[in-house]
C-alpha cells in the first residue's frame, strides 16, 4: 500500500493540493508574451506548481537553481547542458558555431547526458552572453521555450553586478517565457519592486501563500484511514494546527500519521505519537543547528516558540532584535506570512521541549 502523502521533491498528480486558481494564473501568463516572478517562503510548494504549470503547457522548458551556481561560468555551463537534454546533439553544435570561446562537451556514460564546461576566462559575462542567445535561438514562436530560475535572488551573489548584465541581455529576447521564482521575500522584493533596480517591473509578481484551512483539510481526511466523523475531524484538525497549514510539514506530518493508523493501527493520540517520532528522528539535527546560533539567534527562537513577538521584548535593542530577525529569515530558519513565526513546527516543538 502506497502512502498517499509525499514530501522532499516536486509534488504532481495525485499528490498536488489545491493550488487551482495560482495554477490557472501561470497558465494564463505563459500563453502571453510575459514573464513571471513568484515568490514565497521556503518549501511552500512553488517549483511544484510551476513544473505542474509548465508539464500542462506542453512546451520544452529548463529549470536552474541559482542557490547552485558556482560563479558566472558554471551558470553558462549548465544553461547548455540544459539544452542538450532539450534537443539533439549535433542541433545545438550547429547552433553553437558562433561561441567566442568553445565549450568542451563530453557524453557521460554513467548518465547518458552531456557534461559542458569551459576554461576559465578573465570575463566570463561573454561565456553567460553566448549560452543565453542560445536559449532564443532553439525557441520558436509556436514551441516557445520555458525558462525557469529558482531562487532568484542568488543574482545577487554570483557577481557583483550580474544582474544589470543578465536584464541586458533578457530584455532584447523574444519568444522566451522566463519564471523567475525567489524564497527570500525582502531581496525578491528589491530586485523587481525598486525602481532603480534593473529588474523593475520585469514580470508579473505573484505571492504564493499557504493552501487554504478547508482545501488542505479536505485533501488530508480524502487520504488518511479514518473510520468514523468524530475521530476524522479531530485528528485532520490537529494536524493543521500543528502545522498551520504549511504544506511541506502537513505532507510530512500526514504522511506519519498514516503510517501509525496504517501499519501499527493506533488510532489514540495518533498526531502526537507521530509528532513525537519526527522530533525524534531529527533530535541530532536540531541539537547541531541550535548550537549553532548566537545568543541573539536563540532568544528569538525561543521567543516565536512561545508565540511572543521578539521585536516587543525591551530585553534587547529594537535594532539588533530586527537584525537577528532578517539573517534568520535569509537562513530560511524564520518566514512571516501574517506575523513571524518558525519555518519548520517541529524544530519549534523540540526548542520548547528542549531549550524553554
């Protein structure tokens, strides 16, 4: 019997939840001549819904994440391995004849795909340059090529300067969807938001927040092996308090509590046991990250555990408390939908547990 709950890589088909009108937007924007920058926290599903978007559209696409890109020439080396997964080899070599430096390309036998690389260059924009022209120039007006950048914001952090020099070259392109997806909310924000910036107003912004309380309720209850109304109710319920609809720890937690009611056939307290045996198995992580913040990191931990704003708490100045609260958001470790709150409900319920 297959868990009907799926978390840690791209969700599709029978495991997708909801999403229907974010789904129907992207959809609407990719059949017209714009681009799209969406953002939101961390793990709230958003490279799933854009591969689910994009399979529909039927279209050839690529997807780099830039949180990987070692520098500009590694940029460009895998925007061409991309397009030799795309297309057939000796097309792309054909297409490639006008590079000012030649790449080296090898097949992979362990793989069966291409491996692209280049020898280092004093500019490497020239190298970023070529490998983008080729995305326009495999892309068609009726098979318009997708390009998908995930966390977006790591422009920032490749070279100085990229991104005045990557909107050179994307705004004189034609024929290209670009999707251009960033966790980080106050970077994403700067980049395409202030006017100075060379991103301003690139795309159509888009926020992706939690799955609404009934779609996320329904999906759970579809899926566990409840037996009666009563003990549905309540165990759906505490799921999605716990986890306050956050849709990667609701897959997770759901995904344990099925495994407790499915295999162990304990139906009594099944969301803590379940809770429990998540902290659990995490304790060690938990226990590294903790001992690695400072004193500041771990007053406002210890602050949103017990649901108490920080920025109100006169122990520590104002400006340090809001510092603390920026670099542990850009470490993906704090969000702010309504307010702020711990990314991951379980790292908060072992800090109360542990460290309150």
């Amino acid at each position: 019997m297959k868990n009907p709950f799926k978390f840690g890589t791209l969700v599709d088909d029978e495991f997708f939840t909801d999403r229907v009108s974010e789904l129907e937007s992207i959809q609407r924007m990719l059949d017209s001549e714009n681009h799209l920058v969406l953002i939101s926290p961390r793990r709230f599903g958003k490279s799933s819904l854009v591969a689910k978007a994009v399979k529909a559209s039927g279209r050839p696409s690529i997807s780099l994440n830039l949180q990987n890109m070692l520098s500009i020439e590694d940029f460009a080396s895998k925007i061409l391995r991309e397009l030799f997964r795309l297309y057939p080899l000796e097309r792309i070599k054909h297409l490639m004849t006008h590079f000012r430096i030649v790449p080296t390309v090898s097949t992979n036998p362990i793989t069966n795909g291409v491996d692209v690389s280049f020898q280092p260059v004093i500019n490497g924009i020239v190298l970023l340059e070529d490998a983008m022209a080729l995305l326009e120039k495999v892309s068609t007006e009726d098979k318009k090529l997708i390009v998908v950048f995930d966390e977006f914001q790591e422009i920032m952090n490749i070279r100085k300067g990229l991104d005045k020099q990557l909107r050179s070259i994307m705004q004189e392109q034609q024929h290209l969807n670009y999707i251009l997806l960033g966790s980080q909310e106050s970077m994403m924000t700067e980049i395409f938001e202030r006017k100075k910036s060379p991103f301003y107003h690139f795309g159509k912004l888009m926020h992706l927040n939690k799955i609404p309380y009934e779609d996320f309720r329904t999906y759970v209850a579809e899926r566990l092996p409840l037996k009666d109304g009563k003990s549905q109710d309540n165990i759906v319920d505490e799921i999605l308090s716990f986890t306050g609809l956050h849709p990667y720890y609701t897959q997770q937690l759901s995904a344990q509590v099925w495994e407790i009611m499915t295999y162990d056939q304990h139906f009594d307290n099944v969301v803590d046991e379940a809770i429990g045996a998540i902290v659990q198995t995490h304790d060690l992580d938990f226990e590294r990250l903790w001992l690695s913040f400072n004193r500041t990191d771990r007053f406002i931990m210890q602050s949103l555990s017990n649901n108490n704003n920080p920025l109100q708490n006169r122990q520590m100045a104002t400006s340090t408390t809001f510092s603390a609260i920026k670099r542990l958001m850009k470490a993906g470790y704090v969000i702010r939908v309504e307010d702020y709150e711990i990314e991951d409900p379980f790292f908060k319920t072992w800090i109360i547990k542990t460290c309150i």
